[in-house]
C-alpha cells in the first residue's frame, strides 16, 4: 500500500520577471486573482486533494508570503469588534492551522530543481506533492486531487499533462507517453525540458503537478545544470523514471498560466465569472467594451 501524500511544496521563490514592474514589490504569487491572491488558489487545490503540510520554498522580499497565511491578530480582532462576521470566517477558514506551514529560502536563483531540492529536509523520507503557481488549475475536480487518487492505484510518481500548440514546446517540460493504464493515466516513457518542436517526443507538456517520491532529492542534489543553464526537475525526474515506475495523469479542466499577462487576465474574468456576486456585472462591463 502507497504512503499517503501529506505534504506539498510550493516553489515560490521566482522573480516574476515577466510582470515587472508590478512583481517588483509585490510577490507575483501575491498579485489578485478576483479577490485573492493567485497562491491561495493553489494552496486551496492542495487542501482539497488532503494536503495536510504546505512547504513554501520562498527567497528574498516575499516575506508577505509567510504573513498571508499567518493569523493576523490586529485584523482579526477589528474584525470581531466591528462584527464583520462573514470577513471573519473567509479569514479563518483560509488560514491554516498552527504548525502546518513551512518557509524556507531558496538562497540562489539555481532553477525548479535547485528549488524544489530545498525542502528536502522538511519532506523528509515519503512521497510528495509540488504544485506550481503560476499555474492556476480549474476543474470541478481540482488537478491534484485526481493524481492522488492515481496514486492511491498505482503508487510510484506522477506529472500532470496537457496538450500544446507543437510549435510552443520549447516552453514546457515536454513527455512521451508509453501504455495507457486508465482512462487519462499514461506511462511516462521519456521527459524533455524544453525541447524545440523538431526534437519534442510529442506535444504533451507536464503542467505544474507533481507527485514524487523522496529519491527524487539525492538525484537533485546531483543533477548537473539543463535548459537555460538551470537545475531542471525535469531531468532528476527523467532520472528517476529509469528507477521506478513514472505516470502521467491527463488533466481536463482549464489551466491559467498567471506568469503571463493574457493569462492572469483570462484568470480574472473565468473566476469573477462564476462568482454569483460580480458575474452580470462582469458580463456586462466585456460587452460594454467589446462593444458586444
Ligand atoms: C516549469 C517546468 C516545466 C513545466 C512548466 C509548467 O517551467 O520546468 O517542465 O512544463 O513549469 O509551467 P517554467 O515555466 O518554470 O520555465
């Protein structure tokens, strides 16, 4: 029987150099989505697949990060005097519980590798969860909480997959996908991080879950630089995949890459939309200046 997946981790360290200058205070993890920050979404995905530990590999000037998801006593208790209850809960209810989070720093921008290597410790010696933020994942059954179940059958490790235009590859983790074992679970037979179209093994890309077991940490502290001069996850995980047993779990929903204008705006408008309190005014304010 597979050990239960408990703890996730959450590279959080990047830049966000692509939406400067609004990332040049703001962590881009904490930039709004709607009404909250972009992180919290993912974090909520975790919550919902079981995720009982949430690991933030952070680095300098995110420390808004560790305050977010602390309890913010002067706040809370304005609140209460005030008796904005319904604020109140939404804050309560977000918040994790005492001695459930971890921050540590990635001290050196090295890559997701170098990153994800710096929670080794606080994972300690079971299997894990990474979730990428920037990646904000919609479906009616979150992304991670499907590889879970895939890994409550199979065990071994497991990426989250979706389909890219071939001619953008060169922009993700790219895999080739041997038997099918389920319906949307695949074999991993090959993984190539950020490969041109020419040398893509298909146009399945990995889209920012992941499900790995604890080896994947003395391969990272060994793995030589990849793509980009970076320390890629990829390439341990590619490693790894001629050691154990290596899925792919194809994910149905819609994904958000808030790493990039269009895609935090699109991420705006699909989450505003369903929020029954702003929808007709949403709806409303596009057709006014779309002129619709
Ligand atoms: C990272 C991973 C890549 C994955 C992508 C998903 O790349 O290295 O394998 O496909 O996230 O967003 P990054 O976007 O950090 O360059």
């Amino acid at each position: 029987m597979s050990k239960r997946i408990r703890k996730a981790v959450f590279p959080v360290a990047g830049l966000g150099t692509r939406f400067l200058p609004a990332t040049k205070a703001v962590p881009k993890e904490m930039m709004t989505v709607v009404d909250r920050p972009a992180l919290q979404y993912v974090v909520d995905e975790a919550k919902a697949a079981g995720i009982e530990h949430f690991i933030f590999v952070t680095g300098r000037g995110k420390e808004v990060i560790e305050n977010h998801f602390d309890l913010a006593f002067e706040l809370e208790a304005t609140l209460a005097a005030r008796n904005k209850t319904a604020a109140l809960e939404e804050l309560r209810a977000e918040r994790p519980a005492a001695g459930t989070t971890s921050f540590t720093r990635q001290q050196e921008p090295l890559g997701l590798g170098h990153a994800v290597w710096c929670a080794r410790d606080i994972v300690g010696d079971e299997p894990f969860a990474v979730l990428l933020p920037d990646m904000l994942m919609k479906h009616t059954v979150p992304c991670l909480k499907s590889m879970v179940d895939a890994f409550e059958a199979s065990g071994g490790n497991i990426v989250s997959l979706e389909e890219c235009d071939p001619a953008q590859t060169s922009s993700y983790g790219i895999v080739a996908l041997g038997k099918t074992l389920g319906p949307d679970v695949f074999e991993v037979t090959d993984m190539v991080e950020k490969p041109k179209p020419a040398d893509a093994p298909s146009n399945f890309f990995i889209s920012g879950r992941y499900i790995l077991q604890p080896r994947i940490f003395e391969l990272l502290g060994t793995q030589e630089r990849g793509a980009g001069g970076e320390i890629q996850l990829t390439d341990s995980m590619l490693r790894l995949a001629s050691e154990q047993d290596f899925y792919g779990v194809r994910f149905r929903g819609t994904t958000f890459d808030t790493g990039t204008k269009l895609g935090f705006l699109k991420a705006n408008i699909a989450y505003g939309s369903e929020r029954t309190d702003i929808h007709p005014d949403i709806v409303k304010e596009l057709r006014a200046t779309l002129g619709a």
